[in-house]
C-alpha cells in the first residue's frame, strides 16, 4: 500500500469511527460500525490506526468527509464496486441515525 492510499484510508476510517461515535441513534451507531468493519475487511491487514481527535461533532460535515474519503480510495485501487456498496453503507447508516425517524405521525 502506498503512503497516499494509506493517508486516506486512515482518514475514511477516522470519519466514519467519529460518525459512529457521535450517532444520534444506536441503530445509526450500529451502522455505522458495520460499514467500519466492512472497510477493514476490504483491506485485510493493512488497516492504519484511527484518529478521532479534534473532529467536529457536526455529522453532516464528518459525513461529507467520510464520503470524500471513501469515494478516493477507488483512485488507489479499491474495486469500484466495493467503494459503491461501503457508500451505500454510509447511506442507510445517515438514515438510520435519525432520532425523529422512529416518531409516528398521527
């Protein structure tokens, strides 16, 4: 793995930790975590450590930046198909993650 692909790596998966901990729900949490594992096991043993430090708490903008991330990793070599399906990921954990989703409407 090269260094590049190795920095934006650790970012995709700093983001998307970060994501998982400041979800509003825990089936967002859930999610989130399931898409951090999925990205761990598309890599194998060539994971970098996480860094979580200092992010902002604003999901909106840690999940721009995790999209971001991911979506480059297919210019380091990561099959197309996977980046699509752990975005994917990211989207139904974004979705699972809002607190007002589970309020009925009457």
């Amino acid at each position: 793995m090269l260094l590049a692909h190795a920095v934006t790596l650790a970012e995709a998966r700093s983001y998307i930790a970060a994501l998982a901990d400041e979800a509003a729900t825990f089936d967002g949490a859930v999610e989130y975590e399931h898409a951090l594992l999925y990205l761990d096991l598309i890599h194998g043993d060539d994971i970098p450590a996480l860094d979580a430090a200092g992010f902002t708490d604003d999901r909106a903008i840690l999940h721009a930046i995790a999209v971001s991330a991911v979506k480059e990793l297919a210019d380091h070599g990561v099959d197309k198909l996977q980046v699509e399906l752990l975005l994917d990921m990211l989207d139904v954990a974004r979705d699972r993650d809002d607190p007002c989703a589970d309020i009925s409407e009457f």
